[in-house]
C-alpha cells in the first residue's frame, strides 16, 4: 500500500514538473513572437507617420489656437 502511496506522489511532482516546464516554454515562444511583432509594428508605425507628415493637424501654442490642418477642408455636397 505504501509503494501505491510513494508511486502515485511521484508521478504527480513528475507531472507537475513537466507542466511547468511547458508553461515556461510557452511563455518564452509568445515572449519572443510579442518582441518580433513590436519591432516590425514600431517600423510600420514609424514609416506611417513620416507619411502623414504634412497631413498632421498643427497647433499654435503660443496663442492657443487649435486647427484641424494647414491643408483646405474640402467641403462634401
């Protein structure tokens, strides 16, 4: 009965091992796939705002004044 006991105990802490080193696995695969995304995301972002640059609302801080654009507001019929 105390070999039935000592076994099942075994192989629950093997289990609980095993699992453990999968979630750290895991978590260290969707660590590295966030890091690649945000690189390529920072880029992305990066290339869209140099895009728009001349299309970018402007403020004038010095009186307060708050504009939609430099550029003419076509008006839709």
């Amino acid at each position: 009965m105390l070999n039935i006991i000592a076994t099942a105990i075994l192989g629950l802490v093997a289990w609980i091992s095993l699992s453990v080193v999968e979630l750290k696995t895991e978590t260290a695969v969707i660590t590295q796939k966030v890091s690649e995304n945000h690189k390529m995301l920072t880029v992305l972002w990066d290339d869209f705002l140099e895009g728009r640059n001349g299309n970018l609302a402007w403020v004038d801080t010095s009186a307060g004044v708050k504009a939609t654009s430099k550029e003419k507001i076509q008006k839709s019929p």
